[in-house]
C-alpha cells in the first residue's frame, strides 16, 4: 500500500471481502485459544474436541463477522487516510516515505479507535466462545450487554488496548519495512503476492509473540466473573499466583497460528484486489 493510499471506497470494499475471509477459515482457532485462556488448568485441544464436538469450533462465528469483517473494513480505511496524513509530517518522514515510526503510530492509533468502536462485540464474541454464557442472539446478547451498562459494554477495552496498541505498531512498522527489503531482494521483486505473504506472515508472528500476554488478561477480564478479574491489575496477579509466567503464555500456539494466517490472508487479499484497481 503506498503512502498516497487507495480510495476510501476500495478501501472498505477490500477490507470487507479480506475480513470475510480470514474469518471463517480462522474461527476455530480462536474458540480453541478462548477455551485455553480462560480456564485456571488449561485443557488440551483434543479435550475440547472431545467434549464440545468438532462443529463447536465454529462456535462464535456470528458475533466473530460481525466484529471483524467491519473491523477489517474499517480498519483498512483508516489507515489508507491517516498514512498519507501522517506521511506529510517532517518529523514522520525518512527518505520520502513515511518512516517505521510513522507506520507503528497510524497502525497503534487505528486498532485502538477501531477495537474501541467495536469493543461489545469483542466481549460477546469472547462470552460465546468461552461457553459460559448463552445467548439466543445475537441482538439478546447485545441487549444483555447493555443492561450491564458502560461496565459490560467496555469490558476489558483497556487490556485490548494495551495488547491492541503494540500489536499493531510493531506489526505495521515491520510489515512495510519487510515488504519494502523483500521488493529490492532480486530473487523476489518480481513477485509481489510472495513478498507480502512473507512480511505479513513474519511481521505478525513478532509482534504475537510479545503482545499475547495482554490476550490472556483480556480474555479473563471478559469471560469470567469472579472478583480477581475485575481489573487487569488483579487479573495478571491472579494469573501470576496460580500458573506463573507459563500462565501468561496460554493458548499461544493457537494465537500464533491464528495471527500468522489472518494477517496473511487479509493483507494479501487486500494488497492484491488494490493492485488489481491500480
């Protein structure tokens, strides 16, 4: 994507179909990291297999789309205007592009607005999956939510910030900055969609690995109800006290492979369907 960015309109069009995608190829791969992270005694894969059935997988898949195919979207669109923005500010520029910097501050800043716009999504999406919650609905649980008030609406928006935030910095900043070094590697220059599935795959699995344990607290905030998960302080110490480090790196396998593949798929899909309108 270069720094004077594609159409809102092809923007937000691409990022639908990108997000629709990476969604339900994915959707396993997060009920299996929310059945992992929300448990004092994580269980194996093959147990929850066992006991919720293969189908379960796809357990959350309507408040999944909802909240990611327009969170993609908007996503996307963001950052297609704010990059030229910021591109325009000296002190973001470095050679006529907008610098690592720039990219980890327009990718930190659009995640975070969009994950804040979307958050009572997140939090049903987190409640479906974890199976101690149900809802008829998706419109009940939303009015569920709603009845709990700013509490349960924003639940554990200030950990996916904290994840949210670095995640998408260092995604951003390494992405761009991979995918320009690929360009000028001579055994690839010639094609982009292996350039960009290499620096999308890369790019997301560092910066999974180092913002996972905010997952596994945000997780915990959402899902469970007792009054050690009320905040993230109390949520990490209780993490702390009962697993130790091992506790704050819950489900990351799961996580990893569910970052590489749907940063994957929806940055190629998007970088593809964009160069074909170009």
């Amino acid at each position: 994507m270069s720094d004077k960015g594609p159409k809102v309109s092809r923007s937000l069009a691409t990022g639908l179909v990108s997000g629709l995608a990476s969604t339900l190829a994915l959707q396993p791969f997060d009920f299996l990291k929310t059945q992992m992270q929300q448990a004092e005694a994580p269980p194996s894969i093959r147990a929850v297999v066992s006991r919720y059935g293969i189908w379960s997988l796809w357990r959350g898949t309507v408040p999944t789309l909802w909240r990611n195919v327009p969170g993609i979207a908007l996503y996307f669109t963001a950052l297609a205007r704010l990059r030229p923005a910021l591109a325009q500010v000296p002190a973001l520029q470095n050679g006529g592009r907008l610098s690592s910097f720039g990219d980890a501050l327009a990718g930190a800043t659009t995640r975070v607005g969009v994950g804040f716009v979307l958050n009572p999504l997140a939090v049903l999406k987190a409640r479906v999956e974890s199976q101690r919650h149900a809802y008829p609905s998706l419109l009940q649980g939303l009015q569920s939510l709603a009845r709990e008030g700013r509490q349960g609406v924003f639940r554990g928006a200030g950990v996916s910030a904290l994840r949210d935030a670095p995640y998408a910095g260092v995604y951003m900043a390494s992405y761009q900055r991979l995918k320009l070094l690929g360009r000028q590697t001579r055994l690839l220059a010639d094609s982009h969609t292996a350039v960009n599935t290499l620096a999308a795959a890369t790019a997301a699995a560092f910066a999974g690995i180092v913002t996972h344990p905010f997952d596994v607290v945000k997780t915990r905030i959402q899902v469970r109800n007792e009054v050690h998960y009320r905040t993230i302080r109390s949520t990490a110490m209780h993490i702390w006290e009962t697993r130790g480090i091992r506790g704050f790196y819950d489900g990351l396998s799961l996580r990893f492979g569910r970052k590489m593949a749907g940063s994957t798929i929806a940055w190629v899909v998007y970088e593809a369907i964009i160069e074909r309108w170009h």
